[in-house]
C-alpha cells in the first residue's frame, strides 16, 4: 500500500502536516489483503471483425491479464466462450485452452441473421462478485446490395389508433427508382407485430402502403421494416414512426454521490430512449413557480451536466425535452440536510484540481483517499479549514479509472468521484512498407514498430486482423480496443460509445471522457464491507485441475492413498496421469494433456494393494452452488434487430437465468454436477458387424444365458473355463497350462472390449458389468484376434451391453467431452505465381487476413505479409496487443485496393 502526501494546496490557509491516521492505514492494508486473496483478472476478445454473413466463422485471440499490472496473467487455464442470440439463447458455447495469458480460436456462426453476444469468461473470473465477463456484440446478417430504401411519411407526428401513410422508394447505387421490384413490409412495436405484408414498388419506383397504429400503445417505438425479395437486390431498411413513444429514460447523478442543501454542486445527467441508445436532450430545472434554477443540454452521446444549488423548502423538478419524443418531467435526487459534495475542476496532463465542501463544520474533519486498482495510492487527513481546493499529481497513477473518497470523522464514506488518467506511458504500434493502392491479389508485405511513450522498443504480443472497412465500423457496428477495455470499458456501467473519439486530442474528447465517468461511472460507496472487515472470502476456483474422490463400493467408506489412472485420448495420441488421494480419500489433479482437443478420458481407480472394489467419484469443487450466471441486456429490443440503430442491447441488467442443462459449473471444465458417469457407453461404428465375431470367436454366449454372478469373474468363467487373475496386478491371463487350443505357452493378457471400445486388461475395468447389462459376450483366440494388434495377442473378449443399459457403480470413470475446441489456421491463399493470380474463382474474403499470434522481438520489430483478395475497397489493418510490461495498445492503418 502506499501512503504518500502529496497534495499541493491552493487554498489561503496556513500550511499544516497532514498525517495518516490508523484508519487510512487499516484501510489500504485491508485493500492490499482482500487483493492478495483475490486479484482481479480481466479477460479481452479481439475478433477478426465485428459484422458478419450467416454461417460465417469467428476468429478471436483472448488476452488475460493481472488488473493491478495489467501483464499476462497466466493462472486460468481454461477460457469459455459463449454466444447468445437477441432472446437471451445460448446458440454456442467454446472452451478454448489459455496458454501464458493468451488464448486463440474460432468457431461457426448461426445462419440466422440478427444481433448476437458474445460472452468470454474463465473459472476465476466468478471469484468476483463482479462477474467481469467480457462481453461484445456481433451483427450476422447477409450481403446488402447498393440499392436502397426511402421512406417518406405523410405526417410529422402519429398517436395510437391513427393510420400511418408513407410513400416506400427503392433507389439503386446511382440513386436510379428500381421499378416493380416485390418487398415485405412490417409493422412492429418491440417484438409485437402490428401489420405486415408484401408489395411491389410501382411503375416509378413510389409505393403507397397505409398502416393501422390502432393495436399500438405508448411503451415503445413502432417501427417499419422493409426489405427487398428480389434475389439480386438484397436491402433492408428499418425506420420509428415518428411520435409513437414518448417513453424515454434520464439518470441524473450527483457529483461526489449528493445534493447537499445550500452546497453547489454539479449535476451530470444521461438520456437514453426506450431501446438504451443515446438521445440528446435539454434539461431546465424549476420549482412549482415556474421559476429557472438550472439548464443542461447533451453534450456527448445523452450526457450533460449543470450546476445547481438546493435550498430547503424549494421542491425542483427537471423539464427534459428530447426534440424526437417531446417533454417528459423527471423528479431531480432528494438532498440532504448536511454532507459533502466535492468537484472536479479540470484535469490536466500533470494534475487533477479538486473541490470538497461541507456545510456540516469549518472544523470538520475527515479524509481523503485515492485508489485505483484496488490498491491505495494517496491519502490525508484534515479539515475544511485545512483544505478545499487542491491539486492531485498523476505522477504515481497508472492509466485508467481512479476513485477520489472523502470519508468523515466517523470513518463513513460520504462523497465519491471517479476520473479517468490518461497514461503517462502507452504502447504505440506503428507500421512500415504498406502502399496507399494496390489491386487485386497484390501482395502487401509490413514492418511492424512497437514502442513506448518515449519511442523505446516494446516486446508484445500483438493480433492482427485485416478487413474491409464496412466489417469494421458502419452505422450499426461500433469497434472497440483493447486499450479502451482494459483501462476504462471493465470499470465503467453500460456501452462506452466513440471509443477512438474519447482518446484523441481532438476539441472536447476530455471534456466527454470525464462525463463519461460523471455518469457511466457513478458509484454510491462501496466500503462498507472492507470497513467493517466483512469481505467475503473468496473460493479460488482454479480450472486447472480435476476434483474426485474415491469411496469402498459397499461401506461407503474414503479410500486413502488410493492409486489413480487417468488416460487421455486424443488426437495426437494418448497421455497417461498417475496420481492418488490423500488421508481422506480425495484428489485434485492437473491432466497432462498431449494437445489441447483431448476426446476422452478414462478414470480408473483401486485400492493401495490393489484387492476389493472401490468407486470413483469425479466431482465439482465444494462451491457448486455457485453457477454461471450471464447479465441478459436484451429487454426492449426491436423485433428485427438487423434493422435496428446501433447499440441494440438495452444497458438495464436483466438476470436472465441459463436452462438447466445449460448450467456450466464454475470450477469443473470436464462434468457439469456431482454425478458418476461411470462407464460411458461408445457408439458403435457402423461399419463393425457383430457377425463377424460370431464367425471367428472361440466361445460365445447371449446375455439371456448368462446365469447371475456376484462379479464379473463368475461371469467370465461361464464362456472362458480356462484363465487366470494376477493377484497383484489384476490381469487377466489365459490359464495356457489347462487351455488346449493354444500351443504357445507364453504369458500374455488378454484384452477386454466392450461395445466396441478397447478397455485394457485390467479386471476392474469391466467388473462392474453384471449379467442383466451384457446382451452378447465373444471371446477370440488365436489368428482371429490379428485385427487388435499386439494387445489382441493374448486373447480378446468382447461385450456388448444392452441398449437400454445404465451402469450404476464401478472404479472406473469414462467421460467424452470435447475440452478444448480446436486451433485452426486462418486461411489465406498466396498469388505468387502468374497460374494462381489468374484462377478464375473469385476471392471474397471479407477477413483478407488473420494472425492472430505474432510476437515482436527485442527491437520491437515484427512483419507479416499476406495477399489482398478480389474485393476492391478501403482496407483497415487493426494491430493490437499488450507489451511483456503491461502496455495495452492498437494502431489502426487503412490502404485501398483498386482498379
């Protein structure tokens, strides 16, 4: 923790020495302990582009990182990727392997066109209460042609119950009427649908349509959404009936968390309309008289702010006016009798000045603590007198958002401001060799710069995407970074718009920026908890390891020191994991996993000397009532949301609960619950025949003439009279001494497989099978057994179980997950040579190139080359990335291709 003075004062008072209590300093020990427990983790998706076709695939690289350092973190193991559709359905779900902080992959999107969101969250992550997940909308929807609608309504202003008269034009790119060309029309109110049909733009390209509001009401925008059935004319457009909602929302919020009587105070305030997208509006502030007190209008996306000071008696109302949906009157926050209200004045690249006042005291005393991070950076202890009006170095500040706390002489937080830092060092990306034009299938080859603020070399690890500009931004997608995310998007509340704006130097980016965080930002004290000493402990939820314990099958009884196999199958080959419980019969394990799409994976478990049955439990970690729960944003949506203006997604937080058998535990990446899914059984492959064994098998035998047994030894013994059992192995051997058929008298197991699945020659592996589960048992010898292998040497039996069979208990776990999703190569096809630039197929690519992993050496210097496709257009190179020393930052480069 830090605890440095470092307030300059500006006030004319006498210079005191400011100390730091015993409170301040519990206080910063506190946030130092609880981060100790618990450092906060923070997980950013870039993807190849933010709009796509149905059925397009989706690449993205995850970065994770350390909040207080923001450097790789590299304990989670797992990341899940989930996308969800406009109802709030989970459509696809992801795991992708994390290696040193970084993840990569793809995977297929829906056919269905509309809006969609994507949700990247791992295991640590729900260690907070926060549930930070990282979450980004995605547009699927279908090439739009350069035609285009236009509406022309009759009127100006419609109320329910009135007809609705617009005249429909359909234009093509050179602003050329399309004659007779068939469209639908549909009325919609949310996801009500009012009217809908088809039509046919007449003769001049005018369509008359006439439309009902009477099924309306005043909770929602109407809407009118065209769009063409031509096959080669593929437009949509979506336009609101104007004057058919008055409903829109304003937050107002208090700088510093009150009004306080008598105190000035500034006011900031955000306008959204009933779909949760920015609205301008103009804010006058009366009391019953009429009489002005304040005035407000947007000034960036909704947000404004006024000043204003509260005098008892004096009821204030707020007059807010929206040009679109008219006056709606808005109660003003409640003040309070005495408090604190503080103010920021101006930021600039080397301080924040800061206001606090009080009409509590002159002699009140209280504190001042500065926090980012979780972790306090400055504090002090004075009163009114001693300071007022002060500045704030950014010295010691690292980017992003700060916390400003004053708490009174009773240690209670009672005034709050949060304020963004612009970094003192950023990473830059910058780029090399790439030409203004190029043509078709040219070849463009980059030098990639990384540096400092200071322009020294940066070590990073960067991503880039290339794509066409419309994929990037256009009037329905708005881009992020990861610069934005990381620093200011995971602390703020709702959608941060204009990104790139909010950063820039242009004319009032500052002034945005700190709206931005008046109201986006805003926060009531969250203390409380850490003042009382009341935090929770958090579960370290790892979702590195395997949690299991094992038990005697008949007393129930924990099985110590017990010895555990775990093999792994998967594409590249088999891996072997050798472990056992501890004194109370419980493991934890991390699989040594031979590539990262592993298929399946067989427990088996026995006893220390390797002798009585025992049952093995694959279980979630003890906080398994904790599940996954994703934030739903989708309330009050247009029904097409295609044709919806951006942002789409309603900010208010909406608990939308997963369905039951969508539930992912929080601790387990491999079975969802505490349930055995012992024995799992293997579809046959269909080209295996069951005559075949019959053929070739020396004894053979129906499960309806098997006699019952107490083990599976009683029933071996009923078609094979002739074998042995290692006592301390647990083999299973051919008895050759007794045996006639066979005339080598060498020693080897035989192999036990069951509905076609090898199971090894291990008693245990098939000992809980009982008679009622077996619908067929084979057993091969001799030249028959050629098509195992080596392992089919010794012998074969083979087991088919019933249909209808469910294993209930056994020592040995199979389950076949996919536990990773698989690492594909983006392709990109090379025209370098004269028979590759002449193919006659088209290139569309949409994503002209993908790299999702490109690492930059000691200098900061990496290339990449890559060939342009057949698309002629503006190009825009995203490059983003995070430095080995916690240095987030993009660059954003545009060329195009032509002729």
């Amino acid at each position: 923790m830090k605890a440095i003075l470092v307030i300059i004062l500006c006030c004319m008072f006498s210079t005191l020495s400011f100390g730091q209590n015993e409170f301040i300093e519990t206080l910063g020990n506190r946030l130092d302990s609880v981060y100790l427990r618990s450092p906060l983790e923070k997980v950013y998706v870039q993807t190849d582009r933010n709009q796509y076709f149905p059925s397009d695939t989706l690449w993205f690289k995850a970065t994770l990182t350390e909040s207080r350092s923001m450097k790789f973190w590299n304990s989670s193991k797992m990341l899940h990727l989930h996308l969800f559709d406009h109802d709030g359905k989970r459509v696809n779900k992801e795991n992708t392997y994390v290696v040193l902080g970084e993840a990569q992959g793809c995977f297929v999107l829906p056919e269905e066109e509309g809006w969609y969101k994507l949700v990247a969250a791992t295991n640590w992550n729900y260690n907070t209460p926060q549930n930070r997940f990282f979450t980004k909308d995605i547009l699927i929807q279908k090439p739009l042609s350069k035609a285009s609608f236009k509406m022309n309504f009759a009127k100006g202003n419609y109320q329910t119950g009135e007809d609705v008269e617009v005249e429909v034009d359909l234009l093509d790119g050179e602003d050329v009427r399309q004659e007779r060309i068939p469209f639908t029309y549909r009325l919609n109110q949310g996801e009500r649908i009012l009217d809908e049909g088809e039509a046919f733009t007449k003769g001049k390209g005018m369509k008359g349509l006439k439309l009902s509001l009477e099924e309306a009401n005043d909770t929602l925008p109407v809407s009118l959404t065209l769009e063409s059935k031509d096959p080669t004319i593929h437009t949509k457009m979506m336009a609101f009936i104007p004057g058919t909602t008055t409903d829109f929302d304003v937050n107002f919020f208090p700088e510093g968390g009150e009004l306080v009587y008598r105190v000035p105070g500034m006011i900031g305030f955000k306008a959204v309309d009933a779909y949760g997208n920015p609205l301008d509006v103009d804010v006058v502030v009366t009391d019953k008289d009429g009489n002005t007190w304040a005035k407000g209008q947007s000034s960036f996306n909704g947000m404004g702010k006024f000043k204003l000071t509260c005098l008892p008696g004096k009821e204030l109302i707020a007059k807010v006016t929206s040009k679109r949906y008219g006056e709606k009157i808005v109660p003003l926050p409640q003040p309070v009798e005495k408090g604190f209200v503080m103010k920021v004045k101006d930021i600039t690249a080397e301080y924040i000045r800061l206001y606090v006042m009080q009409n509590i005291s002159p002699e009140e005393q209280y504190s001042l603590v500065v926090s980012q991070r979780d972790e306090m950076i400055y504090s002090m202890t004075g009163n009114y007198k001693d300071f007022g009006n002060f500045k704030l170095p950014l010295k010691d500040l690292k980017a992003g958002v700060a916390t400003i706390t004053v708490f009174d002489r009773e240690n209670r937080p009672r005034a709050e401001r949060v304020v963004f830092v612009k970094p003192q060092q950023r990473m830059h990306v910058k780029i090399e060799g790439v030409r203004s034009i190029y043509q078709p299938r040219d070849k463009v080859a980059m030098n990639i710069q990384v540096t400092d603020e200071d322009g020294n070399p940066l070590q990073a690890s960067l991503s880039v995407a290339v794509l066409d500009s419309l994929m990037y931004k256009n009037d329905r997608v708005e881009p992020s970074n990861i610069f934005s995310y990381l620093n200011l998007e995971t602390e703020v509340k709702g959608r941060v718009h204009d990104v790139d704006y909010l950063f820039s130097e242009e004319p009032g980016a500052s002034e945005a920026l700190d709206l931005v965080m008046m109201t986006q930002g805003w926060r009531r004290y969250k203390w409380e908890e850490l003042i009382d000493d009341a935090v929770k402990p958090t579960n370290r939820l790892y979702d590195d390891f395997i949690r299991g314990h094992v038990i005697r099958n008949w007393s129930k009884k924990p099985v110590p020191n017990a010895a555990i196999s775990l093999l792994t199958f998967g594409n590249s080959g088999v891996g072997l994991n050798l472990f056992n419980t501890d004194s109370t019969g419980r493991f934890k394990m991390l699989p040594d996993f031979q590539d990262f799409n592993v298929l399946k994976m067989i427990f088996s478990a026995q006893k220390d000397k390797g002798k009585g049955k025992v049952r093995l439990r694959v279980t979630s970690n003890e906080a398994d009532s904790l599940m996954l729960s994703l934030r739903n944003e989708y309330k009050g949506l247009s029904y097409e949301m295609v044709e919806a203006p951006y942002a789409p997604l309603n900010e208010r937080e909406i608990h939308q609960k997963i369905e039951a058998d969508d539930q992912v535990m929080i601790n387990s990446d491999y079975l969802i619950e505490e349930v055995s899914v012992i024995g799992e059984k293997i579809d046959k492959p269909e080209s295996v025949e069951r005559g075949v064994y019959t053929s070739f098998s020396s004894y053979s035998k129906k499960g309806s003439d098997l006699s019952p047994a107490s083990d599976f030894e009683g029933i071996l013994r009923q078609v094979l009279p002739f074998f042995i059992v290692d006592t301390d192995s647990n083999v299973v051997y051919m008895n050759r001494g007794r045996d006639q058929v066979f005339g080598n008298s060498e020693k080897k197991p035989i192999l036990f497989v069951v509905d076609d699945f090898a199971m090894g020659s291990d008693l245990s592996a098939v000992d809980h099978l009982t008679s009622d589960a077996i619908d067929e048992i084979f057993v091969m010898t001799d030249g028959a057994t050629a098509q195992f292998g080596m392992e089919g040497q010794g012998g074969v039996v083979i087991i088919y179980t019933r249909d209808d069979y469910v294993q209930e208990s056994t020592s040995e776990n199979i389950s076949s997950p996919i536990v990773f999703a698989p690492i594909k190569e983006f392709y990109a096809p090379k025209y370098d040579t004269p028979l590759m630039k002449s193919l006659a197929t088209r290139d569309m690519r949409s994503t002209v190139y993908w790299k999702p992993m490109l690492v930059t050496d000691e200098e900061g210097k990496a290339t990449l080359e890559y060939y342009n496709g057949d698309i002629k257009n503006k190009k825009i190179i995203c490059i983003e990335g995070l430095s080995y020393t916690g240095l987030p930052g993009y660059g954003i480069f545009t060329y195009n291709v032509m002729f």
